[in-house]
C-alpha cells in the first residue's frame, strides 16, 4: 500500500508552489492570511471530493456535504489541536458533513442510494457492469462499514488514519472492514439478483471530478420534513 493521507499530505505538498506545509498553511489562515485555506484546499480537494462521493454516491450530495465541510474548516480552523495530520482532520469533517446528510436524508429516501461513478467510454461492457454492481452493493451497506471501506480500501489509507478521521478504535475499523467486505463479497456473488435488480441505467459522463469550490458560501438549506404518514402505513 503507498503512504497513508499523511504521509501524502504533510510531506507531498511541495510540488504544488507554495514552500509551506498544510500545518503552516492551516495556522497562517487562522492568523488572517486570506490566500492560506485556498491553496490548502486546492492540495487536497479531488482526494475530499472522491470520499464526499464514495460515500454517498451522489455527486450533488456529495458536492453539497464537501461544501459544508469546507466551510465548516475554514470557519473552525483555530480549533485544529495538530494531534492528527491536517488531512486527517479534514477527511473528519468531510466524513462527518456526508454521514449527517445520510443521517438526515433516511426519513424522506427509501431508494437506494445510485452509484458513485459510471464507466468512462474505455471501458468495456462486462467491466461497467462490475463497477456498477460494486457500487450498488456499497451503497447497500451501513453506514459504518461503508465508510470504513471507503476511507482503507477505495482511498488506501491505514487502519490507524481511518480511526482518526472516524474517532474509533484500530480493533473497530478492521471488525467494519471485514464485515462490510463479506457482505460485499455475498451481495456480488453470482446469481445473486438483489444488485443487479435496483442499479439505474449509467447515465453520460464520465468519472466526476472536483467542483471548484463556491465563493462566498452560505450555509446549507433546512433539509425537507418527511412527510406524514397515512394510517396503515409500516413503521
């Protein structure tokens, strides 16, 4: 496996102009400097944005929660303490800003969730199939195990980075991994209707790439009210 989020993000900031370090660049901006967070943003967004997605799967709920996360950063910069990475402490806020929209999405969605990607024109038939079905059956799992599995297996940080940006044991991230790569590995047996049944048809586009972040963004609208039920209904 290659370096885990810090080792990338403390130590790979070189190549991108600016001499400081993300810690550098996270203190200059809480002291004021107005071009600090940009640059530190602009490191890091494409990794933030393919967690926002992965672990949603909608990349318009996916570019909303990144958007909240973002300003939540900028906003509570001085609280950053320096006991983790700053990519770890940015990963957090983006993994707590999606898991509150799926929190708060559960009342009024029943669907399942649609997959993160399509395949890009290069691929194949059977291999667009694949990814589809891995991404329906991720969107399947809770919450817990899906982020667990997209923090260490789609984005290769280590089981320690993972507790960090989770706030739980090492023992607890292995236990979601295993269990969500047994579901996974049961969902995507073959024969195995369940998947390939609810996967909507892949829509025109290629794999998504990071939105340029909003100016002057505001906070998020009140989410919708679930509708009332009717007599009768299942609780």
């Amino acid at each position: 496996m290659a370096g885990g989020v810090g080792d990338r993000g403390e130590r790979g900031v070189l190549d991108h102009g600016d001499a400081r370090s993300d810690r550098d660049l996270l203190t200059a901006h809480a002291d004021g400097d107005p071009d600090a967070f940009g640059e530190l943003v602009r490191r890091h967004r494409d990794r933030l944005w393919a967690v926002a997605v992965h672990t949603l799967g909608d990349r318009e709920e996916a570019a909303d929660a990144l958007q909240e996360a973002l300003v939540s950063a900028f906003r509570h910069a001085g609280s950053f303490r320096g006991d983790a990475a700053v990519t770890t402490w940015l990963h957090r806020i983006v993994v707590n800003a999606c898991l509150d929209r799926v929190r708060r999405a559960r009342a009024r969605r029943t669907d399942p969730l649609p997959p993160a990607d399509v395949a890009d024109r290069r691929d194949d038939h059977a291999a667009t199939e694949a990814r589809l079905d891995v991404h329906a059956a991720l969107a399947r799992l809770p919450e817990h195990q899906r982020v667990a599995l997209v923090l260490v297996d789609l984005h290769d940080l280590t089981v320690a980075e993972a507790a960090q940006v989770l706030g739980v044991a090492e023992g607890t991230v292995k236990s979601r991994c295993a269990r969500g790569r047994a579901a996974l590995a049961q969902a995507l047996r073959p024969g195995n209707p369940a998947v390939a049944e609810d996967v909507p048809p892949p829509t025109t586009g290629s794999t998504p790439t990071s939105p340029t972040p909003r100016s002057n963004p505001t906070s998020p609208a009140t989410p919708t009210q679930p509708a009332p039920r009717t007599p009768g209904d299942p609780t």
